[in-house]
C-alpha cells in the first residue's frame, strides 16, 4: 500500500469542531466535526494509514521552564470533556492508530512520527491548525494547516512556510521566540513584530546569531534583545518540538463498517450512513 502517513492533531481537531458545529449535536460535535475532517484527507490523499495523536495540554517541562506557558488557556468545557474521554475508542474503530504521550504534547507526537516516517523513506502529512507544526515542513512532509471552522486546509511545504514567515522551517521556533506566540502564553521580544523578526533571522541566520551580534541593530531592537536573552533562549527550547520515540505504524486502511458501527452506537446516524454509501 502506497501513500504518506496521515498523522493528526487530535486535540486541535477537536477543539475546533466542538466550537464550529452545534453542541445539539447528538453523539458528540467534536467526535463528528474531527471524523468528517479527516476523512476528507483521507478521500483526497488516500494515505497508508492514520494515526490520531494526542499529548499533554502543556508539557511539564515548558511548564516549568516558563510558568505563563498555556497558562491563560480556559478549562476544557463540559460538553468536550466526554468527547475526549471517547475518542481513543472511536477513532480506533476506524482502523485509526491512537498515539499518545504521558508528559509531551500532540505537537510532539505529531513531529516525532513525520521523522520517523521520512527517515524510512516515506512521506507523511501532518493535519493541524497549530502553527507550531510550520517547523516540521520538508520536502518529505506537509503541513495539512486547517482553516477556521470546518473549511478545509491548506498544504504547507517548505516555500509556503517561507512565504507566510519570511524564514524557512527551521527557523520557525526562533522566529515564535522573537514574534512571540500569544495562543501559547509566549509574549516574545518586546516590540519585535513578523517583519524584524523574519528581517534578524534572515541576517543573523538563528536567534543565537541575532543576541550574539545585537549591539548591531538600532537602540530599539538592541535593547529587547540585550535585555531578555535567556528568556528569549527559553521561548526557542519551549517553541522547539520534542522527539518521541516511537514505532512507525504499519498499513492499515480507514474501516468504513468499523466507523460506522461506532458511529451508529453513538447516534450519529448519517455518518454511519455516508460510510456504509
């Protein structure tokens, strides 16, 4: 069986259906909202196989490296709380792999199995709206980089990630410890935007390059950088993703009856009955 591995940001997708789609929804929005999703991939890019990851809302050690990491981030609401609890099971009975880690996060798992799946020779996609992932770009992997709601993606490669950042892949963990990254609770160098960041990196060629030649640059960026170094060295560990290690999933196709039972059991009875179609 041909075809890159599909590997998906499980907590991503299901927060973003949870709220584009109404919670009336019998049998779980989110579960439905993540499923519909991925079997759009899945029609389109007909992969070897799926793997939903999952992780830690925020990873001990940022946690403790920066405390306001993830700290501004509300609770999981009521009605998503059951939908996650279920997930392991449903998305299994459609054949899907459930990769899961005790102390990294989604990103983590995510990133980890695209390097495994490259460094076997294969190709993998990465289905995220986690900007996070733009680092794992390479010629062997695309970001699947999913739009508000439930509109579909876009595919990121490597001249895409520059083209929206203005640095290339992997610079894209330097460049969120400059810009900063408001979803993660990271503020950045103060005062340093998209444009001077992507400016320094592409002069200095890293954040260690940009802190190491500072006295450089006019007063303005010479001070938010002289002055948060460490913090700044922080954010890039922080925004860096973790590999896990991991065993590379084998081919397995999407189990249509499989999901539809699961999804019958649950009530949602037109998607047991577009997967039966």
């Amino acid at each position: 069986m041909s075809g890159a591995l599909l590997v998906v940001d499980g907590p991503s997708l299901l927060y973003r259906s949870f709220f584009a789609l109404p919670d009336s929804i019998e049998g779980g929005n989110a579960l439905l909202g993540t499923v519909n999703q991925v079997l759009r991939v899945v029609e389109a890019h007909a992969p070897r196989a799926v793997v939903i990851a999952f992780g830690e809302e925020a990873a001990h050690y940022r946690t403790e490296a920066y405390p306001p990491y993830h700290a501004d981030r509300p609770p999981v609401p009521d009605l998503l709380a059951p939908q996650f609890d279920a997930a392991e099971e449903f998305f299994g009975a459609f054949g899907w792999t459930v990769g899961t880690s005790p102390d990294l996060e989604a990103d983590d798992l995510l990133g980890s199995y695209a390097l495994i799946e490259a460094g076997a020779g294969g190709t993998a996609l990465l289905m995220t709206g986690d900007r996070d992932l733009f680092q794992c770009a390479t010629d062997a992997v695309t970001v699947l980089y999913v739009k508000t709601g439930t509109r579909g993606w876009e595919d990121l490669g490597p001249a895409e990630v520059r083209a929206r950042y203005g640095v290339p892949p992997g610079l894209v963990p330097d460049f969120i410890a400059l810009r900063g990254d408001p979803s993660d609770g990271l503020p950045g160098a103060k005062g340093i935007g998209e444009k001077t960041a992507a400016d320094l990196l592409g002069r200095h060629g890293s954040l260690e390059g940009a802190l190491e030649n500072c006295l450089r640059e006019s007063p303005r960026v010479r001070a938010a950088l002289h002055e948060n170094g460490e913090v700044l060295r922080t954010f890039l560990d922080i925004a860096t993703l973790r590999s896990v290690p991991l065993d590379r999933p084998p081919d397995r196709e999407t189990d249509r009856e499989g999901g539809a039972n699961a999804a019958e059991s649950r009530g949602l009875r037109q998607l047991a009955k577009r997967l039966r179609a």
